[in-house]
C-alpha cells in the first residue's frame, strides 16, 4: 500500500455514497461477524486499535471468498479498510519494545508514518467523491451492515438488528463437502476453494428434490383419479340397480 495510487474522478459529477449499500462485502462483514472466533481477541486491544486488528482479520477472511482487483474495486477495497489515525502518535505502540534494534525500530516507524499518510488520503478521498465527515469528534462515517465502527464491540447480535442473519443459512463453509448442504445458498458465500463443486453438488440435489416432488405430485394425482373413478362408478351402479321396494298395487 506504500505505492497507492489515488485514481481522478470528476468532482464536478455527484458520487453517491450509497453505493456500499449494495456491495457484497457487506454480506462478507455480515458472515464474518457471525462467528465471534473470527475476532474473539480483538476486545483485548484498545479502542484505538482494535479497527486496525479487526478490519486486517476480515481481509484475511474475506480472501477466501472474492479476489478484489485493486485498480477495478479501488472505492470497495478502501471502503473495507482500516483507516484509522493515531492521533497520539505511533511512539506510544513502539515504546517499550526492547527487543527491538534500533534500526529495526526506525524502519516500523517509518512504514507506520507511510500508512497514517496513506489512510489521510484515502480519508480525503472519500471526503472528496462522496461527501464522507471523518471528523475526528463524530464516529467513523462508512455504515457496515448499518452500523458504524462495528471494530469497537463486534457481535453476531448487529446481524439481528439490521436482519442479515440470512447468511448464515444460505452459507457454506465444508472444505471435505461432507456437511449437508443448506436448501437455499448463496453462491458468494461458499469459499472460493470449494464454489464450483459445492455449486454442483448444490444443484444436483436441487434437481433430485424436483424430481421427488414431481413423482410425488404424479402418484398423488393418480391416486386422486383412481378416486374419483371408483366414486364414479359406485353411482353409476347404483343408478343401474332396480329398487327392491314393494309396491302396494303387486299384492
């Protein structure tokens, strides 16, 4: 990210900032958040850090799901980021590090300064095309599954406040492919290792429930039709049968 290239857009054109509403990270944040030992540890750090520690293990985790094109997704791939600053200076993470030469100290605190200046751009970016107020008073704008700063304290609760917790029914994550697979599924949330099989094996039980329920719809007709002609035929015999009734007139 050192070498991050800002791209040009037309500031003279309105850029809405609702185009993360319908982005299918968002979904990924969702799946994510689901399963608390995704992120079980970040509580363990401090509020300012925990945006860093938390977004860096949803990028691990989203990688194995979607290849994002750093040129093509620009917005989505800085959209999904840390972009924290320390605004009480990076010494206060590298204090104390004995173990650390001086040289090697040097040359963190070279990279943490090149990603505070990188995160100031990316800021001012979105600022700039989308109308976005990192003001360092008010929570950070950009709204994940409807919430903003979800890092501070993540839960699989925030899925049932915003309804998202579809994903976790029409997910699937059996690399062995042994686990049942759900009825409905959702292609995007099927590891990329595993999509097109799962997506196959998906589809031929799809069609095997079809065609049980098609024979079971034929034989339940026929069933109905052999009923129907029984009824049929018991009232046409009954028709055809004389009544046995004595009539005053034959004695």
């Amino acid at each position: 990210m050192s070498l991050i290239k800002i791209p040009y857009f037309d500031k003279r054109k309105a850029h809405s900032k609702t185009f993360y509403t319908d982005n299918k990270l968002q979904k990924y944040i969702a799946l994510f958040l689901s399963n608390p030992d995704n992120y079980s540890d970040v509580i363990n750090y401090t509020k300012d850090y925990r945006e860093s520690i938390f977004m860096y293990k949803f990028i691990n985790f989203v990688s194995d799901y979607v290849n994002i094109d750093y040129e093509k997704d620009f917005d989505t791939f800085i959209y999904f980021r840390a972009l924290n600053i320390d605004t009480k200076g990076a010494m206060n993470i590298t204090g104390g590090s004995g173990s650390i030469s001086n040289s090697g100290r040097k040359q963190f605190l070279r990279e943490y300064s090149n990603e505070q200046e990188i995160n100031k751009k990316i800021r001012q970016y979105l600022t700039d095309k989308y109308m976005f107020d990192f003001n360092p008073t008010l929570p950070d704008p950009r709204i994940f599954i409807g919430h903003q700063e979800i890092w501070k304290s993540p839960s699989p609760e925030l899925l049932k406040l915003e309804n998202w917790e579809w994903v976790i029914d029409k997910s699937y994550n059996d690399l062995e492919l042994e686990k049942p697979l759900p009825i409905e599924l959702d292609g995007d949330l099927i590891p990329l290792s595993i999509r097109n099989k799962a997506l196959q094996k998906w589809k031929n039980e799809k069609r095997k429930r079809y065609e049980i329920e098609m024979f079971k719809k034929e034989q339940l007709a026929k069933k109905n039709q052999a009923n129907n002609e029984e009824e049929d035929f018991i009232k046409e015999v009954k028709v055809k049968i004389p009544s046995n009734k004595v009539e005053e007139d034959d004695w």
